[in-house]
C-alpha cells in the first residue's frame, strides 16, 4: 500500500488533519510521511532578512517535527511507521517534489484554521495545492475525526463520464473500505426532465459502477455547490469525493468567496480526485 502524506504548518487544524492522516495510515496499514515546509527567505526593502533568523527557523522547525512524531507515534501505539521531512520554499512546490519521491496513496491537508489569519494563509495553501497537485487531495475540516468509511460520496455533473472519471481508483477505494457509493448529482433540471445526454451519461455510469451497486442521488436545485455539501452532511458521509475538471462542480467551489466557504467550513473530508 502507498503511503499517506500530510502537510503541517503546526496549526491546530494542520494538526488534526495529521492526526486524521495518522489514523488513516494505520487503517490501511501503511507508513505516514509528515510534511513541514519553511517559506525562502524574503527581502524586504533593501534589507534581507537575516540568515540567522531562518536558521533559528528551521532548527524549531526541526525540533517541532520530531515532538510531532513522537506524539503520533504514541497516539497510534506504533501502529503505523512515520516519517518526517523538513523542506524550504513554498508548500506547493514542495509538495509535489515530495509527491514525486514517495508516490503516496493520497495527501492530507486541513481545510481552515482557528483564526481569521490562518484559515486564510493555510486554506489559501489548500486552495492552490488542489488546483495543482497530481496526486489525490484529501481536505481535512478542523473538528473531523477518522472514521472507518462506510458511506462515500462522489458528486459527478454527468458530463463526458467516460473520459473524465477516474472509475478505477474510486471502486479501489470504496472496496477498500467495503463502503457504500452514493452518486450525487444537483443541477437545475428534475430527473424527469434530462435531456438526451445527460440519460445517456447516466447509463453510462451505472454501466461503470454497476458492480458497486452504488446509491443514485438525484438533487434539483438552483444551488448546486451548497445542495451537494448539505446532502454530503445530512446524511453523514464519510468523505465526498469531486473530481476537479474545468467547468466542474470543484472549480465552481473554489472560485467564489462563498463557496470557498461551504469547503472550508464543511464538516465532511472531501477528496480531490483527477481526471484519468
């Protein structure tokens, strides 16, 4: 099994999102690569910060990571192996260079902070790394805990199904956990009402899935974004999977002030998965 990457930047929702990460690991049996980046140094004015400040950085930085490893180390009574890196540059860059050397399973990233400040700077971090990274993104909420995944959500928009959804990986992943696939879509038109197209992407993903038996969810509404995380909350899914393709749900989520917040503020883990 590929391993779980989580990114920190030491926050209390950065921590739970590793403490998320952790349990994930251990559920799947594999290792937990832990992530910090520190920012290059800046120059402001004529004046560059200096040297010895980033050093002081980074040997805090060092020291925090080996208390964060001890601690889930001990949290999950050694049950899963955890490795930490230490890196320089922006957490998007490094991020994918980090990806690109332990190929993980997925990466784990929380989705906001206890303060205005830092839901901004590390949502904003979370935002990019989404429309960015190649690897899977899990967006962690700041009060989620890891459950066993029992219910798993995937908002599909019925659009070019075949060439875009990455069917493989999310049947890998619901029989992984033995879960139940709920199929969400929300859109203005009623079921009784879908044009030729849109029957015919939905064949298709019932040819797809059919294995899976998966649960359809039909939603009319004028408010796709907010209809889809509401339903995802109500009926307690463990995690809603969005592929993030243009015009799609996931780049309508990320482009306005207020659906940002719907993500940010969800209670629900949401994975970014890519087109295949």
């Amino acid at each position: 099994m590929k391993p779980i990457l989580v990114a920190t930047n030491f926050t209390k929702d950065s921590m739970n999102a590793v403490n998320y990460a952790a349990d994930l690991a251990v559920a799947l049996h594999t290792n937990l690569f832990i992530l910090f980046v520190t920012p290059l140094p800046l120059v402001y004015s004529d004046l560059p910060v200096s040297e010895q400040f980033f050093s002081v950085m980074t040997e805090d930085a060092e020291k925090e990571l080996v208390r964060l490893k001890t601690a889930v180390v001990n949290r999950t009574q050694h049950g899963c192996e955890v490795h930490t890196h230490l890196a320089q540059g922006t957490v998007e860059s490094q991020l994918e260079k980090y990806c690109s050397t332990v190929d993980p399973f997925a990466v784990v990233m929380g989705t906001g902070d206890s303060t205005a400040v830092e839901r901004t700077l590390f949502g904003a971090t979370t935002l990019t790394a989404l429309r960015q990274l190649h690897w899977p993104l899990i967006m962690i909420p700041e009060d989620a805990l890891f459950v066993p995944m029992k219910n798993i959500g995937l908002a599909c928009d019925l659009k070019d199904v075949r060439e875009t959804l990455p069917v493989k990986d999310i049947k890998d992943l619901v029989k992984l956990f033995n879960a139940d696939l709920h199929i969400i879509h929300a859109s203005p038109e009623s079921p009784g009402s879908f044009d030729n197209e849109t029957i015919s992407e939905t064949e298709y993903v019932n040819e797809l899935f059919a294995d899976l038996s998966p649960l359809y969810h039909f939603i009319h509404t004028q408010h796709t974004e907010s209809s889809i995380i509401d339903f995802s909350e109500k009926n307690k899914l463990d995690l809603l999977i969005v592929i993030p393709k243009k015009h799609s749900l996931i780049n309508r989520l990320f482009t306005t002030a207020h659906s940002k917040q719907l993500v940010l503020h969800t209670h629900v883990p949401i994975l970014a998965m890519h087109e295949h």
